[in-house]
C-alpha cells in the first residue's frame, strides 16, 4: 500500500496556461475524490468518481475544469486557461465502495499562477 | 456546510494531553465521526473514526458523548509533530457514496 499519489506537487504557470495534475489512488480504490483547498481554509469538494464514472460535480468545478478516470484507476484534472484565482492545493483522495470506506488523501498538488 | 464546529485554535504543552472538541448537534443514526490532521503543506491525515463506542488506536482516542452530540479527540502525550489543523468531520459510513465535507478545523499549537 504506497497510498494515494499526486503528481506534480508543485507547479507554477503563467496565467492564460493549460495545466494538468495526475492522481494514482490506493491500489484497488474505486472511489477517487478530488479537492481544493486555498490558504485557511478547510479542503472543498470539486469531484468524484466511482470507477471510471464521474458521479458528482461541484459548482466550484468551472467549464474550466475537467477531470477525467478513463480506466477506472489514475486520474486526471485539467484546468485550461488558468488564472490567479485557481491558486490553491489540489487534493485527490481515495476509498474502497465498501463498508471499510475511510477517506485517504495524497498529499496534494501545489498550483501558484502568475 | 459542516456540519460540524469547532475552536478555531487550541494550544497545548509537550508532552500533556490535547484534548480537542467538537459538537456534531445535528449528527444522524448512521453517520460516523471522523478526525482528520492536517499539518502545513500536506495532505489531510485519517485519525480515527467511531459511531457511539469510545475508540483507540495507535494515534489517538475517540471519546463520543451518549447522545452523540459531541465527541473529543485525546492526543495522550503531544509532540511537535502533533502541531496541524484537525479536523472532525460526520458522515455515513457505509450505505453509498458521501463525500466529506471539511469546516475549518481546530489549529493545535503544541507548544514546548
């Protein structure tokens, strides 16, 4: 169990760039979760799939942003056309679809846009 | 919409026990309590969960009132390391999905 994996951890753009975070969750989770999370605050939900199904979609989740689970196993989340505001820790999480169904987050993906 | 509260910071001595509150009125008969830590720049952390038993693992216990209405985490003898925002947070615990839903956390200085 090498727990949920997020990749870049950091990454700085230029405003108006395209940037894309990777999330490899625990082997054999099919529930992945992403979250945003700005200085102070507590972690927002923005998305969740069960398996390759994206199930549920946050107001906080803009036509900017895209995720996708194509095989049902990493993740990945698009934010197109960045901009200041999208400064924050990107959090992905994982759990099984059962009853031992706790919550595990990586260790976030740092984005500063300037 | 936490459902939810907590003190927004606590402090604590090295060494002494971090006792942390949180009152979860509004909790219903199939949702859990869950801690979560978050120490700066990473991840939330899992803690512990429970229903309405006391719980203990290697990182902390879980003390849940009777009527469910409240719950504290006991950090039996903070460090530094313990130094983060925790978090309590209630949610189902099987029956489907449910995501979690953060507030802001109590920030645990622990001082030495």
């Amino acid at each position: 169990d090498t727990g949920v994996s997020q990749n870049p951890r950091h990454k700085i753009t230029k405003r108006g760039q395209n940037v894309t975070f990777r999330c490899d969750p625990i082997s054999e989770h099919n529930r992945l979760y992403w979250y945003r999370q700005t200085l102070g605050q507590g972690p927002e939900f923005l998305t969740y799939f069960q398996n390759e199904a994206q199930l549920e979609k946050s107001r906080l989740l803009s036509d900017r942003f895209s995720a996708e689970r194509p095989k049902g196993s990493f993740s990945t989340l698009e934010i197109q056309r960045t901009e200041q505001g999208d400064s924050a820790m990107y959090l992905c999480a994982s759990s099984l679809d059962s009853v031992l169904n706790t919550i595990y987050f990586g260790e976030g993906s740092w984005l500063t846009v300037v | 919409d936490a459902k939810t509260t907590q003190p927004p910071s606590m402090d604590c001595a090295e060494g002494r026990a971090a006792n942390l509150p949180c009152n979860h009125s509004t909790i219903s008969g199939n949702e859990y309590v869950y801690w979560y830590r978050q120490i700066h720049s990473q991840g939330p952390q899992y803690i512990i969960h429970g229903l309405k038993n006391n719980e203990t693992n290697e990182m902390a216990s879980l003390i849940i009132t009777e009527d469910r209405k409240s719950s504290t985490l006991i950090l039996p003898h903070a460090t530094l390391r313990d130094t983060a925002v925790y978090y309590c947070i209630v949610r189902p615990h099987s029956g489907g999905y449910q995501k979690v839903t953060f507030g802001i956390g109590t920030k645990l200085q622990v001082i030495p």
